[in-house]
C-alpha cells in the first residue's frame, strides 16, 4: 500500500541515488525547483499534499528509472540496504549572498534553509550550496550541489566557499593565504586570479563533496 511518508521518501532516495537534491532532481525533469520541497508536503491546514502522477512521470523520464525502481525505494527492506544517508542543511548558492543565513564563523543559521541528504556524507559536511547557472563550470554544472565545512582547515589548492564583508559569494580555489591578502584562483583555469585584503573577507570555508 501507498502511503504519504512512503512515497515522498522514495523521491528524496531517487534524487540522492542520481547524486541530486530534490530541488535539482524537479529541475533535471523540467518541474519547478521548489516542486518536491519538504515545506510543501503538508499544506497550511495539516493536510498532507501527494505530488502528481505527472510529476512522477517526468523524474523516471529524467533519471531513466523505473515506476518499479521507484515503488522498491518506497519498502523499509530496500531502503535499509541503501547507504547511510545524513541530512544537512541545503541552500541556493545565489541566495547565500543574502543577509541572515550564516552566523560570523560561516555556520548556518535563521530561517530558509531547505535539507539535503546524500550517502556517504563526509562526517565533516555542515551544510550544502546548490550551484545555479554556469558561473561555476567547468568543474560544478547547474544542479550540483557541493557539501561545504567552514571547520576544516583550508589550505593551497583546496576548493573553498568565500564570503566577502560586501555578501559576495565566491567558490574558488585557495592559491595562497597571508596575514594581509588572500588570493583566489577561479574555477575555469583560464580566468585571472583575485587577489583581496583579509579584512575583505567574512569567512572561507572548505568543500569537502560535490554531487555531481
């Protein structure tokens, strides 16, 4: 039998399978990123809210699954040999520039985070960017979400997350930090280095996974 917590549990199992979050897996099937959102599983009256064959259609369509695969992902057996899944907190990349989301250390707090979970989540991961558009290709594509801890240690070479004191976002590649400066390398080698004052940036953080 069907049942509300069964069904819904399967989409959030199908898009980590296919390295997606929920968000990413509607926009891979042409639906509206917030269609499988966990805020609109239950409406304002406490009613429970299905989402529609048509929507189900087009992610089996999108990941090339089966109406099968997705019905055995609804089964407690199936989904106690998947692997262990974490929850972290799930946010745009373009709404991180935005006020109010990450406290002084980079951490997360207020209010608007959606959850992610994935698989083999690094015990190290504290919350996940979902990357929109193509300003971070060649190595993260519209969709991808990377896994980002702002309590690891950063150091040259490593792929990281910075914010500037203006709310600037960045993902970069940490080439070399100084009491005075640090420079970033952009993700597509071909771009100009970005040299700013350490009293410029808020905080960096590191990503440490990346769906993709």
């Amino acid at each position: 039998m069907l049942s509300h917590q069964g069904i819904w549990s399967a989409i959030d199992r199908l898009a980590a399978r296919n390295g997606l979050s929920t968000s990413g897996l509607a926009k891979l099937a042409g639906l509206d990123p917030t269609t499988f959102n966990k805020s609109k599983r239950i409406a304002r009256d406490g009613r429970e809210r299905w989402p529609s064959t048509e929507s189900l259609a087009k992610i089996l369509e999108a990941t090339g699954d089966s109406l099968d695969c997705l019905i055995s992902l609804m089964e407690p057996a199936d989904a106690d040999r998947l692997p262990l899944a974490r929850t972290v907190p799930l946010l745009g990349m373009s709404e991180a520039s935005h006020g109010g989301f990450f406290d002084d250390g980079g951490r997360p707090t207020g209010h608007g985070w959606d959850e992610v979970a994935f698989p083999n989540m690094p015990e190290n991961a504290v919350y996940a960017l979902e990357v929109s558009g193509d300003a971070m290709l060649p190595l993260y594509r519209d969709g991808d979400v990377v896994i980002v801890s702002p309590t690891d240690t950063v150091r040259r070479g490593d792929r990281v997350v910075v914010r500037t004191r203006d709310g600037e976002v960045l993902a970069r590649i940490l080439h070399r930090k100084t009491l005075r400066t640090v420079e970033l390398h952009a993700l597509d080698a071909g771009a100009a280095p970005q040299v700013l004052r350490l009293n410029e940036v808020a905080w960096i953080a590191r990503i440490v996974w990346a769906s993709q």
